[in-house]
C-alpha cells in the first residue's frame, strides 16, 4: 500500500440479523449492526496464521512494530503507537506522533506493524537510500490462500487512511521489484467505502499497472460497527469479500510469498490530516487459511524478444532449446519452485530442472539436488522483460548466438537476445 499510490477491497450483505445484541465479540459490546466474527474453521481450509490480539500485548514473534525501518534514521519515529485489549488491537496517531521520514516522506505520519521486513523491503521512493541495515525479521510471510479481518474504521475524517496491504519478497536486490496488494485502504474522508488497490512494482509476473477501485460498501457503517473483510488469493486471481460476500476481483495474482503491513498514515496520498485526534482503528482478529490440497500448480512458457520463440526441451541433449512449438506442447511449459529466495524452473513434461551444472556455456536441464547453485536462478526486470540470472555463473540466459540452443553468458540488459516474456501455458 504505502506509498507508490495507494490501495484497498470488498463487498456482502448478510448482516443485522445475524448479530446477537448484547453478546460479546472479542471483549467488545456487539451492537446490532455489527458483523459476527467467523468461525476459526473454515470447511475446505486449514489455518495457518492466527492472530485474535488476546492478552494485553503484542506478539513480537509475529509483528514488528515498526514501520519499514531501514528507510528512516531516526528509527523511534517509525515505532507504532497502540494497544492490545479485550481482544481488539488498537493503533493510534496523536499530535504528537512524528514524522517518520521527514527528509524524503515530508509530514507524512504512521503508526503500523507488519509481519516481514529486511533492507531494501519496498522502495516506493527510489531517490531514498536504505539508512541503515535492519536484521530480517520473518514473523509471517506467504504465498496464496485465504486472508481475513474483522475490523472497524477510523471516524476522524479529514486526510489520512486505515490499510491493510501486502508486499512481495523475492526481491532482496535494492530495485525491490515486489508486487503489492492494498487489500483494505480506505480514507478517513470516504468512511463509508472500500478501497483496493494492486500493482506489480517491476515484478514481470504481476500488473505493469496500478488497479485500485473504490465503491460504496453494500451495507453498514464500517466507522461505527465491526465488519468482516476477505481476500481469496490464488495462482490466478484476487477475490475480496465484505461480510463474506463477494465484492471484487481482480483477474491477476502475485506469484511469490509476501509478508503483511497494518497501520494508519496521514498526510500521504489519502490527504492532508485535520485536528482531530487521537485518530485510531480497531483490529478484532487476523487469520490467513489455506486450502486443502493447496493450490493448482501453474505453468508458463518463456517466449524470447528477439526470435520471437519459446524455450522448450527437444529431444534428449540435455540442452535447452528455443523454437517454434505450439502452446499445448508440455515440453515448453515451466513452473517455478522457490529455493532459498531465488527460483528453479521444472519442465512439465520431465520433471527436469535448467541449470548451468556443466559449464558449457549453454543452459542445460536434468535432475539434481535443490541446493545446488547452478541450477538456481533470479529474475530482473529490464523493460517489462525478465532477465534470467543464474546463480552460480552471475551469468543470463540468451540466444546471442542463433544456435538454437538458450546460452549464458555476460550480455548487456539492453540486449533483447536476453529478454523473454513470461506467458501463462495452455
């Protein structure tokens, strides 16, 4: 979400009758609009993150309670202010809460927690140096499943938004090309909303533009009684919920592990805060599910800019071939499997790996332990392409010499033998 524009999602309308006057939800009085909590089980899904905010305090396993703090050097102004009680997570700005990055972030103030941080971790300002170094912290990251909060909006009004958003992780380079989603970022001045946004940030797997929508919610008053916000996120698309009603898609997915950012900004891209403080929201629970089975494994094929031709295996050389082939053939489809932050590539139709095991000069494939550097690689994003990297050469993929066998070697970035495209297979 934060800060290269903004984001957020969700819609239902199963509601009053539902809630139970009088009961309590998560320590707080229910009221008769508000939407009951759902269940912990969900038929179809394990869970696999959990956070109610019981007890009187933060877990530090999980969050930390700072916000992107390498960025900035005075690390205190990037420390949330909130509290844990009766089950609610409470974050608050009062007027005297920082600047966290006065130099290049102006008067823009934040009081947020997040699950993931490391140096480099979302560059939404790219004349911004990373400050200093910050220990990575892993709290919770991860790939696809079904994301879920119960909460109730700030009623401030004035500049400023509550958020909850994710951001990518595969890129520890200081591009930062992480996708994000803004899967709740409503304003304080349109409290009766639900804004979603998304954007690839350079990853080459995920849109190349912002997609942000903001609609009217379809029932209630999220400033004034709980209410329930989903995300359903597979190989292939984004779903949000409000009350567990369907209420958006997005007909795209980031494909790598993300970690969790939630907290209130003033000042940014949402406006210009107003004088009335302290401004705070309220955060009943955080569960991340998974589903059973897990999730359909995909496939792309990786199609070179300057032939024109796709990657594929031929016969039994061991060597990586591009060519003319058509879009059903299994030979040319690829699925990526992460392997200590970096990528392996499988072919669908043997199950064998590309590597660079034996130093050849051109990419070969075959079976060999996940460990091993040659077969491991990165991608870089050079002109809405990838360049594929590998790990133990420092060497690209490219078709420099008209072979027709896919060579490594230290071409430049401008060239296009090096950049593919990456197409979803048939």
């Amino acid at each position: 979400m934060r800060r290269r524009p903004l984001r957020t999602l969700l819609t239902g309308a199963l509601a009053s009758a539902l809630c139970l006057m009088g009961t309590a939800m998560s320590g707080q009085s229910a009221r008769a609009a508000d939407f009951p909590p759902s269940p912990v089980s969900k038929p179809g899904y394990t869970m696999d993150f959990q956070e109610e905010f019981d007890g009187t305090s933060l877990d530090q396993d999980k969050w930390l309670p700072y916000y992107l703090p390498h960025w900035t050097p005075q690390r205190e102004n990037a420390k949330a202010r909130y509290t844990v009680a009766d089950g609610v997570l409470t974050e608050r700005l009062d007027p005297d809460t920082p600047a966290w990055n006065p130099q290049y972030d102006g008067t823009v103030k934040i009081s947020s927690i997040q699950t993931f941080n490391q140096d480099w971790w979302h560059r939404f300002n790219y004349d911004m140096p990373n400050d200093h170094h910050e220990p990575k912290f892993d709290g919770y990251s991860t790939q696809y499943g079904y994301f879920e909060t119960r909460a109730k909006f700030s009623n401030v009004g004035g500049g400023g938004h509550q958020a909850l958003w994710l951001v990518g992780t595969d890129d520890t380079s200081s591009a930062s090309a992480n996708s994000e989603i803004d899967f709740i970022e409503t304003f304080f001045s349109k409290p009766e909303s639900w804004r979603i946004a998304a954007y690839g940030w350079g990853d080459p797997d995920f849109l190349g533009s912002w997609n942000s929508s903001e609609d009217p919610v379809p029932s209630g008053k999220p400033t004034e009684e709980y209410h329930v916000y989903g995300m359903e996120w597979t190989p292939t698309e984004l779903k949000f919920y409000y009350d567990n009603q369907l209420f958006k898609t997005i007909n795209d997915a980031p494909n790598m592990p993300m970690g969790m950012i939630l907290g209130l900004y003033t000042d940014a891209g949402s406006g210009q805060h107003n004088d009335v403080w302290p401004k705070s929201w309220n955060v009943d629970y955080l569960r991340v599910w998974k589903k059973d089975g897990g999730y359909p494994q995909t496939y792309d094929r990786y199609k070179n800019r300057q032939t024109g031709q796709y990657m594929h295996i031929k016969d039994s050389t061991g060597q990586l071939q591009y060519g003319d082939v058509p879009a059903g053939d299994l030979t040319s489809q690829w699925t990526r499997e992460t392997t200590d932050g970096r990528y392996r590539y499988r072919n669908r139709a043997t199950g064998e790996y590309l590597n660079t095991e034996g130093a050849t000069g051109t990419v070969q494939y075959g079976t060999f332990p996940a460990t091993w550097w040659s077969g491991q690689w990165t991608e870089e994003n050079v002109d809405g392409r990838i360049r594929f990297k590998n790990r133990q050469t420092g060497q690209y993929m490219h078709t420099e010499g008209a072979t027709g066998s896919v060579q490594y070697g230290s071409v430049p970035a401008t060239y296009w033998t090096s950049q593919w495209t990456r197409e979803p297979a048939l």
